[in-house]
C-alpha cells in the first residue's frame, strides 16, 4: 500500500492576523509554558501523557496547521523481573 506524501506546492506569506490567533489558541491551550515565537519556522511540542504532539503553521495557499505525532514501531520493551 502507497502512502500519499503531503506537500504544499504554493508557499505564500501567511498574514499576522492568522499567525497571531494560532499562536493565542496554542499559547491558551499550553497555559504558560514556553511557546515559540512563529510556528511556522519551528514547531511547538505539546506533552500528553507519555505521547507528544507537533503543531506547526505551514505556510500555503490555504494555510495549513499541521499536527503531527512520532510512533515508535518495534521497540524492545526490557523485561522487569522482580525476584532478581
């Protein structure tokens, strides 16, 4: 099975206004903690749980927020054992 790769052909200027509501939803959602300047050069990490989430403003006509996640796949989980 293919997966289709996501690219924006068309990168435009994104307009303050956009950049500043992101930024005001993302900054309430994360409560205070550290937020970088402009989501569209770099991303912002936000924890759950042990899981972290990617949200980023991808400058194209329209504009996108991109919310992405790693996933480790075929990590060895080291045995406990508690007799040793």
């Amino acid at each position: 099975m293919r997966r289709a790769r996501l690219h924006y052909a068309v990168l435009v200027s994104i307009g303050e206004s956009l950049r500043s509501r992101v930024h005001d939803l993302v900054g309430g959602y994360l409560d205070g903690q550290p937020l970088v300047a402009d989501l569209a050069a770099e991303p912002v990490a936000i924890c759950c749980g042990t899981a972290v989430v990617y949200v980023r403003l991808v400058d194209a006509e329209p504009a996108v927020v991109r919310v992405f996640s790693p996933l480790l796949r075929r990590v060895d989980r080291p045995r406990i054992c508690w007799w040793s």
